[in-house]
C-alpha cells in the first residue's frame, strides 16, 4: 500500500496548511496536552535550550518554565507564520525568557556553542538538507550538547541514516519516538561542511 507522505522534505509549508496543522494541534492539545513530553528530556534550571522547528509553539510555555528565569529557550523555525504565533505567546504569557529566530532552512542567527539542548520534534522529516541541518545543530550546540531528534513521520532506520551519513552527531540512545545524540567525537567542527550563504532571511529576535 501507497504510505502517504506527511511533508516530507518540504522544509517550508504552504500558510493554509500550517493554520490547518496549527488548528489540529490546537484541538488535540486539548484533549491530551503535549507540552508535558519535554519534561524528560532533563531540561535544567538556567540552560539554553532551543526548540529547533517549533511550529506554533506548542512546547514552549513548558520550556520557558524549565529553563526558569535564568535560561534562555529559542524558538526557531522557517516559517513566519509560527515566528508570529510564538511571539504571541510570549507577549500573552509574559514569556521574558524566549526568543524567535526565523531559519532560512540552512543557517539561524545563533552563535557557536550556544546551547546546552536541542529538540527538534516532529519535524526531522521535512528537513531537505538534512545534512546541513545537523551540522547547524552542531554549530549552535554546546561540546557536550544534547539533542533530542524525534523521527516525525519517517521510519526510524531512515532518520538514523541521516543521522550517521551526517557524521556531526552520534546516537546515544534511542526512544520509542527519538534519539538522543550526543555531538560527533570524531568530528573537528572545522571537518563540517561549510553552510550555503546566508540568505538574510528576517531575523525576529523578541
Ligand atoms: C509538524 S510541525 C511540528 C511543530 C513542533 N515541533 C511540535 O512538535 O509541535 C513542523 C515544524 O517544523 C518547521 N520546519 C520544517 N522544516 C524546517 C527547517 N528546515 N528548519 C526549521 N523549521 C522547519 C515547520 O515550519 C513546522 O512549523
């Protein structure tokens, strides 16, 4: 049988269908919360965590509260509208510890060795560079960074080829729905491919 294919490596979604997505999320939001997932991810008290493909930021109250005053979460993501709907959130929920930043698909405005934890949930499979994607993760992340990849709607032996082809994380642990990765051991950051040019894609810092 036909799979369908949930977006797969479209990276930006057409504005009709991320209201659709936002709408769904809303709703089942509703009847099973799911913010409560990244609660054992081990988000500490004052760490940078960036929320790498937030969507309409259905985590980020919950990392905002992890993280406490003293940390600092990035919610970023390609597409506007999600940069919109986070920021009101944040002005909402007086979120003084989130910032938006919005990717041009290759390259987001952090600087090396920021953070001490990414997720990137549901969302791996709409990634079409995928190899430049992890290596931005590992730019941005910390030596001993951890980064939660969930498999989103691809089958797990796919998202752990990328994974390897990529050489820029090692997978320490797998979960049902994620990886835990640990960055690449092997890999002088300099060995990373370098990124396609910045594109100057708008920059939403809150
Ligand atoms: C299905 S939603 C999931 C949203 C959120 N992570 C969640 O679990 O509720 C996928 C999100 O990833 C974003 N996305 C897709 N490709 C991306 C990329 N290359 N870089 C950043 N965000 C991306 C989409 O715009 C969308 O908001």
């Amino acid at each position: 049988m036909k799979k369908i294919k949930y977006g797969s490596e479209v990276d930006k979604m057409p504005n009709v269908a991320f209201r659709i997505m936002a709408l769904i999320f809303i709703i089942r939001n509703f009847f099973k919360p799911m913010d409560r997932c990244i609660d054992k991810f081990g988000i500490e008290k004052g760490s940078v965590v960036i929320d790498y493909g937030c969507g309409p930021g259905m985590h980020i109250n919950r990392a905002s509260g992890l993280v406490g005053n003293e940390g600092l979460v990035y919610a970023v993501d390609i597409h506007e509208l999600a940069i919109k709907s986070v920021k009101k959130l944040i002005t909402k929920q007086k979120l003084c510890n989130v910032k938006t930043l919005q990717t041009d698909g290759n390259k987001v405005e952090i600087s090396d060795n920021t953070a001490d934890l990414i997720y990137a949930l549901d969302m791996f499979h709409m990634v079409k560079d995928y190899k430049s994607f992890l290596a931005e993760l590992n730019r941005i992340g910390k030596c001993d960074c951890t980064l939660i990849l969930e498999d989103g709607h691809q089958p797990r032996n796919k998202s752990k080829e990328k994974v390897e082809k990529s050489g820029c994380w090692e997978i320490e642990k797998e979960h049902k729905k994620y990886m835990i990765c640990k960055p690449g051991r092997n890999v002088e950051r300099s060995e990373i491919p370098p990124l396609r040019e910045w594109k100057g894609g708008i920059t939403n810092n809150t």
